[in-house]
C-alpha cells in the first residue's frame, strides 16, 4: 500500500549534492511532478547544485550553504518555519543532512531502507523505505516515487537551457562531431593517467573527432587540463573553468562522446541523452556509473576489489569501494580506444 492514495499537497526533497546524485533525484521529482502536477514541491540543495536546479519548472528551491554549518541552518529553519510538509524525501544519508533534518517540519520523514542506509539517518526519519535490491544508486532514488505512491519506470530529464547557454554550445562544437573529456574526478586519485588522456585525444583526432576539455574553475581542474594540452599533439578546446554549470550541460548535450572517470559531467551528459565512457576504478560502475551507459564503461573495479577483500564482487556489501592512489593505472588506452570506437561507429 503506497504512502498516499492521490496527491499530497507539499513535499520536501533533501538533496544537497552532489552534482551527478542531483541528476539521478531530478528524474524521480520530475516522475512525481508528471503523475502529481498540483503537488508544491520544495526542494533543499547546495549553492552549486542549485545552479542546475533553479529554473527547473514549479520547483521552489532552498540553498543550504554547508560552509556557514550550523549557522546556515538555523537560518534555514527559520525561513521553513511556517510550512509543514506532507513529507520529506530525506534523499541524503549523510550526518549533515540527518541534523539538517530536525528542523524540517513534516509529518512523514522517508528514508532509505536498511541495508542501503549509513550514518544514522534511520534515527532521523519515521518511514523507512523497504529493503531494495536495486543496486544503481537512481534506481534506490526512484524507490522514494514507488513508496508514496508514484510509477516510475525510466528516467527521464527535462532541465531546460537557455537561447544562449545553447548558443554557447553551438559555438564550441563548431557544427563538428566532437569528443568531450571531463578529466577530473573529485578526487584525483579517480582521475585517469594525465598522459593517457592526452594520447586518447590524439587518437580521437585521428578518427575525425575534434576533442574538447571541460571542468570546473577549481585550481586542480585547471592545471590538469593545461597539462593534458601539453602532452597532446593535437589543438585542443580547452574551456576548463569558462562555463557555468548551464552552459557545461549544454556543451555535454551537443557532445558526440563524452569521456569522464566518476564525476558530475558524466551524469549530466547522461541528462541529454549524450553517450558517455565511463573510467571506473575504485567504485562499482553498476551502482554510480553513467545510467543510460553501463555498457560502454571502462572499468578495473571488480579485479582490484575482489583482490583487497578477498571475496567475490556479488558477495561484498552495497557500496564497497576499492582503495587506492594508483587503481585507474590498469585502465589502458587500449581498453578506451575500443569502447570509442564502438560508440563512435554508432554515431557514423
């Protein structure tokens, strides 16, 4: 029996990021939204991550800045004081986002099930999703539509862009098909070797692809792209740090490929239906990698994993990560070339 017959009249989504997990909880509010349009929606999210969520239609959108900490949310239970929300969507288990909850006032407070759970959230909520064996993280999202009451089969996005966040696009691909590598994970011990992406994109040139690199304004981002430059043989379109987020979505839509390790531009480009290789190493692609492309996914997380524990993949716990600073070292080129070149085929 679903948590509600016909449609609330508010929700409250928790997700505060990141950016790729944003992704993947859009497509379950917007399947709320599509069975429920009469349903307010209020959903809390970071500073960044409101830059992609802002103008999505008939959604009121809360920034939580984590760097004020307790200060900014004090400040945001004040400014949710006078609402009571049929439920919240606690989408985030992490500490933070459990404390921020407390001064969230709803009568329903959903959390994930037990065995997908961690950080105390069960202590925060009073309903409790059902033990899941969805293993794909979107997949675990969309069990928050089924528990109160709304179908969800596939994802699906609808994150609009303006006239001139696609102009800009445009203007970056130069009507040619174009490979886009997103080079940098959060971490950089998730980021592939710099010299093997500068050699990929060489040989994307070779096929007739232009190659693009993207990225945020962080200081990292930007030295890796310079030195990824360096390295190749072939001019690059190095636009690493002069985008906003709007404009990197609309660069990932207009992209023929996109190439990125486990980081927000590949789940974003997976929002705009644009194919996506992912480089896996130290989590499970099958539970983060890129939804619509976990077939075209480059990954030595299984060899390296079963290895640390001693134990088959399928016999481990939901969420096991490998470890280690040098894991993508065994993704070859080679191995990236044949996922291209399939991809690439595709597209001709």
């Amino acid at each position: 029996m679903p948590l509600f017959t016909s449609a609330p009249s508010s929700l409250c989504i928790l997700r505060l990021s990141a950016i790729g997990d944003v992704c993947h909880a859009i497509s379950v509010v917007q399947a709320i939204q599509k069975q429920w349009p009469e349903t307010k929606i209020t959903w809390i999210t970071g500073k960044i991550e409101a830059m992609l969520i802002q103008d999505l239609p008939n959604i009121e959108v809360v920034v939580f800045d984590k760097k004020q900490g307790f200060k900014g949310m004090k400040a945001l239970w004040k400014q949710l004081s006078s609402q009571r929300f049929d439920a919240l969507l606690h989408m985030q288990a992490a500490l933070r986002a459990s404390v921020l909850s407390i001064g969230i006032k709803a009568k329903y407070k959903i959390g994930f099930s037990k065995n997908r759970t961690r950080e105390g959230q069960y202590l925060f909520t009073n309903r409790h999703l059902p033990n899941s064996e969805q293993f794909h993280v979107l997949d675990n999202f969309a069990e928050f539509a089924r528990y109160i009451g709304v179908t969800f089969d596939k994802p699906s996005w609808n994150i609009p862009l303006s006239e001139a966040d696609e102009a800009f696009a445009l203007q970056v691909m130069d009507n040619k098909p174009t490979l886009v590598i997103a080079p940098a994970a959060s971490k950089d011990s998730r980021n592939w070797l710099t010299e093997r992406y500068a050699e990929i994109a060489d040989y994307a040139a070779t096929q007739g692809l232009q190659v693009v690199l993207c990225g945020s304004p962080a200081e990292r981002e930007v030295k890796l792209a310079k030195e990824i430059e360096a390295l190749s043989h072939t001019p690059l379109k190095n636009i690493v740090g002069q985008t906003s987020l709007k404009q990197l979505t609309a660069v990932l839509k207009h992209a023929t490929i996109v190439l990125a390790p486990d980081t927000g531009p590949a789940h974003l480009a997976t929002t705009q239906s644009t194919l996506v290789i992912g480089l896996y190493a130290h989590s499970n692609p099958l539970r983060t990698g890129p939804y619509n492309n976990l077939d075209s996914v480059v990954s030595v997380y299984k060899q390296h994993v079963e290895a640390q524990y001693h134990k088959p993949v399928d016999a481990l716990p939901w969420g096991t990560r490998a470890k280690g600073d040098d894991l993508m070292r065994d993704i070859s080129v080679d191995m990236v070339k044949e996922q291209l070149n399939n991809l690439w085929s595709k597209e001709q």
